[in-house]
C-alpha cells in the first residue's frame, strides 16, 4: 500500500498563484502543504511583468521589499505601431518586473515564512477522488508513491494542469490559447518602460521589450501570438524578422543573448471553466485565468489565489467541502472577471489590423480626452475592479 500522509489544505504548484494561496491560508494558521516537481529556485518562461495587482499581494504578504530589490521598477508601457509611431501609457501605480526565477523563489519562501510546509521535487500525477469529491493527490516524492490526503486540494500547477485535467476542466480553445516565446539579452539601451512593439510583419501579435532585474541594459525580449492565428512561420523567426526590419529590433543586433529561448502555453480567461467541483478549486493558469490580449497571467493567480484562501478558510470553518459551498470561489472571480475578460475582448479585433493601431497611437498623442479614456481601460483592466 502507499503511504498516506494528511493534511488540511494541499496546494499543487508553487508558482505565484501557489505561493499566494498557501501564504493567505497558512498566515489564519491553516495547516496547508504547498508541493512542487520543480527544485527552487527554477525558471518559468515569462515576460516577467509584475502589474500593481501582484505588487498588492507582494505588499500585504511581507514580500515587497525584496521584490523591489530584486526587481526594476518600470513606468508603464511604450506601445509602438505597425507604422513606427509610438505611445507612452504612463501607469498610475508601481510596476516591476522581476526575473521569474528570483520572483517565483521570493513567493514560496514568503508561503514558507508564513508557516505554510513545502516539499520541492514532488511530482503529482493523480487527484485521489472519493465518493464524487476531491480527496488529495497522488504523487512521487524522493522515490515513494504517497497518497497526499486532505479536505480541499488547490490546482495552482499551471497551464498544463494535472489537476485540471483530472477533474475534467481543461479548456483548450485555439481562439482564447496564446504560444509565447522569450529569451534575455543584456546591453540594450532602453527607457523605463515596458515595450510593446505592434510590428506589422508580425501581427496579430506582439514583440515586447521589457526591462528586468535589478541590472541595467538586461531585457525579457519576447513574442505572444494567438494560436488560431499561429501561421507556418515559427515564434523565432518572427521575432529574427523583428531584429531585421524594425527600427526597434535593430538594437537587438549589438546586443548579448544570455539565455535560451523558451517557450509556453498562455490560457487567457474568457474559456475559463467553473474551476471547482467538490473538494478542489484551480487558481491562476490551471484554471485558465490570463488576461486576453495583454498576457497578463501572474494579476490574476495571486488574485484568485486569495479567493480560493478565502473560501477554502470559510469551508474548513464549516467543515464543508461540497462542490455547493465552493461555488462561492467562482461566483468572486466572475464578479471581478467577467468585466474584465469582456471589456478586453471588445479590443481583439481592433488589434488585428494594423490600420486601427495606426489609428488608435496617432489618436492617443493627440487627442486627451481619448488618451485618458485609453489610460483608464488599459489600467482598469490591470487593476481591481
Ligand atoms: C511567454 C510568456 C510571457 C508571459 N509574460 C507575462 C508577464 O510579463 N506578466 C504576467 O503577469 N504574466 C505573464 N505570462 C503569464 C504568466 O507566466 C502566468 O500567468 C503565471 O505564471 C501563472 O502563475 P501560476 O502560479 O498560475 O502558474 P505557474 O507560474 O505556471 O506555476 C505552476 C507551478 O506548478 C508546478 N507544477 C506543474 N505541474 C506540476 C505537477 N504535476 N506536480 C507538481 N507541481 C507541478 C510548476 O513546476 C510550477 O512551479 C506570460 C506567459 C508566457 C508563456
């Protein structure tokens, strides 16, 4: 028989979706085990853009101040058209953007520091399900086949989830499924914004600039591209003819790559399914939360981290773990998504043509009423509702 081992709360996936949940429920002195198949610190393939969401939690987590160092302190985005035009959106609050693997390691060692347990190299292949509900999950820690049970299972094991797939939640829809690809270079000249490149050659789609890390001239360079537009070209050699054509790929030239590139599935939210049924809520990428059109996926799993903690605490005070009584997880995540994934949605086909782009930057430098009104919907959509 495998051995068994018990706990209230089990939390698969230490990424920030993971870290933040098991952090906000071991904090009300929950008796939560957060587990991992990776060995942290790990890298995860990202643009590594911390909206002010994320900082919020990072703030009320304890976690801000090292984020801060470890991170580079943007000031918004800089969007550029298909025609060369450019855009700067000035954001109203703090943005960083912190390596994934320096980020993600602050995170679980905060979830640690909050009194959460954590077991690294634990590779979950199965949820336990009992009698119609979600009991724990089976997994492969330091060579033994343990049974992990527990009253609530949190699937926070990102956008391939085990979890999900287990439980019969998995959307994959090529109209809401997005490929990315980045890599880092270093010595490139930048201002502090994070750059959005609208590149005529590569759209529907976008090249970003990002700025990371607490060393100047180091770049998250990266493409996101809608898979039901994905043509014959690969990711790469969008981003080559990018390099070659653009007067804003052309520094890339004189630059250093420092690391491979990498690329990763991005599940935006509006094919999110219900993400719980009794005994289990997905948070983050496993329950299909990233934002459309931006790409924005670590806002929204720490924030849905906090409501499955706020659930999950209120189910174990009254010892109810039915499918009934978490549907007041997904009832607080379509209260703030909802608006969001649609109002984004409303935009999808204005960035499909590089015309409208044209338009909209042209438009933004010199119109102000517009200019706010864009400012409002860009920072609205990235921030609380
Ligand atoms: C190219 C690219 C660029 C992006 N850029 C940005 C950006 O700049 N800003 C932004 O906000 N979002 C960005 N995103 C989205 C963002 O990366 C995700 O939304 C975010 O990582 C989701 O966090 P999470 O905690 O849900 O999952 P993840 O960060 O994916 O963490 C999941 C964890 O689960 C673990 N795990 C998986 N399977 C198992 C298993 N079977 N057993 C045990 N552990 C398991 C993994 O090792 C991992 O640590 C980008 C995505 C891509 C692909």
């Amino acid at each position: 028989m495998n051995k068994i081992i018990e706990r209230d709360v089990i939390v698969v996936g230490a990424g920030p979706g993971g870290s933040t949940c098991a952090a906000y429920l071991a904090r009300e002195g929950v008796d939560v085990l957060l587990m991992d198949k990776e060995t942290f610190p790990r890298d995860k393939t990202c643009g590594d853009s911390q909206a002010e969401v994320t900082m919020e939690h990072v703030k009320e987590l304890g976690a801000y101040e090292e984020v801060k160092k470890a991170g580079y302190c943007n000031k918004g985005f800089l969007l550029t058209s298909p025609d060369y035009s450019k855009a700067y959106l000035d954001a109203p609050g703090e943005r960083y953007t912190t390596p994934r693997r320096i980020f993600d390691n602050i995170m679980k060692n905060t979830a640690i520091r909050c009194g959460a347990e954590m077991i690294e190299d634990c590779w979950v292949y199965d949820v336990i399900k009992e009698d119609g509900q979600v009991k724990g999950v089976k997994a492969k820690y330091q060579g033994e086949y343990i049974e992990f049970r527990s009253k609530i299972v949190i699937g926070a094991d990102g956008s391939h989830s085990m979890v999900a797939k287990a439980i019969g939640i998995f959307p994959d829809n090529p109209v809401c499924t997005g490929a990315g690809l980045r890599c880092y270079y270093e010595n490139v000249p930048m201002e502090k914004y994070l750059e959005i490149h609208f590149d005529q050659n590569v759209l529907p789609g976008y090249i970003w600039v990002f700025p990371s890390g607490n060393r100047e001239g180091v770049a998250n360079v990266g493409i996101g591209i809608n898979l039901d537009v994905y043509d014959s070209k690969t990711l790469k050699e969008y981003i080559d003819i990018f390099i070659e054509t653009s007067p804003y790929g052309k520094r890339l030239k004189d630059a250093r790559q420092i690391s491979e590139w990498k690329g990763w599935r991005l599940p935006t939210g509006p094919q999110a399914g219900e993400n719980y049924d009794a005994g289990v809520m997905l948070i983050g990428d496993a329950g299909s939360m990233i934002l459309p059109l931006t790409g924005e996926g670590i806002g929204p799993a720490t924030e849905t981290a906090k409501m499955a903690a706020d659930t999950a605490l209120d189910a174990l005070k009254a010892n109810d773990f039915s499918a009934e009584f978490l549907k007041a997880y997904a009832d607080k995540r379509h209260d703030t998504y909802d608006i969001k994934y649609k109002s984004i949605m409303t935009l999808d086909d204005v960035f499909r043509n590089p015309q409208n782009i044209n338009g909209i930057v042209k438009r933004y430098n010199l119109d102000p009423i517009f200019k706010e009104e864009v400012l409002k919907q860009m920072f609205f959509a990235h921030s609380k509702k």
